[in-house]
C-alpha cells in the first residue's frame, strides 16, 4: 500500500481512526484491544449507530509514530471480526 501520510504529518501525532462494522456490544472493546496491542494508551472511544441501527461507528483517536505504524493500524482494524471499514 503506497500512502502519503508521511508526507502529510509530523510523527509522533494524534491520528483519529473510524471504524464501521456490524452493531455488536464488544465492537468498541475489540477495536481498542486492537490499539492497545500496536499503540498502548489510555483510549475513550465515541460510538454512533447508523440510522436503522444495523452498523456502528467507533471513533478513536491514537498516537501514531510513523507512516508504517498507521498503515499496521489500518490493517489490523480492517481484520476485526465483523468490521466493513476503517477510515
């Protein structure tokens, strides 16, 4: 994967990831489970349901040290059981 970030942000910073998935109560507690893994830190994780209630959104925001620490974050989101997206 060939991004930017590098060019775009000075490392270390706060980087804010959003992932969409599937409404599950522990979607939130498997995504920081992920971040505390690759990027251990005190996490409070905002939650927004779709409109019919079926998707949910978890926003954190994490401190990032390198274009190649936030393409691993990306990545390991993106494999969390019922996810459909990380942005």
């Amino acid at each position: 994967m060939q991004t930017k970030f590098d060019e775009l942000l000075d490392f270390p910073c706060a980087f804010p990831f959003k992932v969409l998935g599937v409404a599950h109560e522990t979607l939130s507690d498997r995504v920081v489970e992920v971040l505390q893994r690759h990027a251990p830190g005190d996490y409070t994780p905002t939650q927004k349901p779709s409109s019919k209630g079926t998707y949910l959104s978890v926003t954190v925001t994490c401190t990032v040290t390198s274009k190649e620490h936030v393409e691993l974050l990306y990545t390991e989101l993106a494999k969390i059981d019922g996810v459909r997206g990380v942005l």
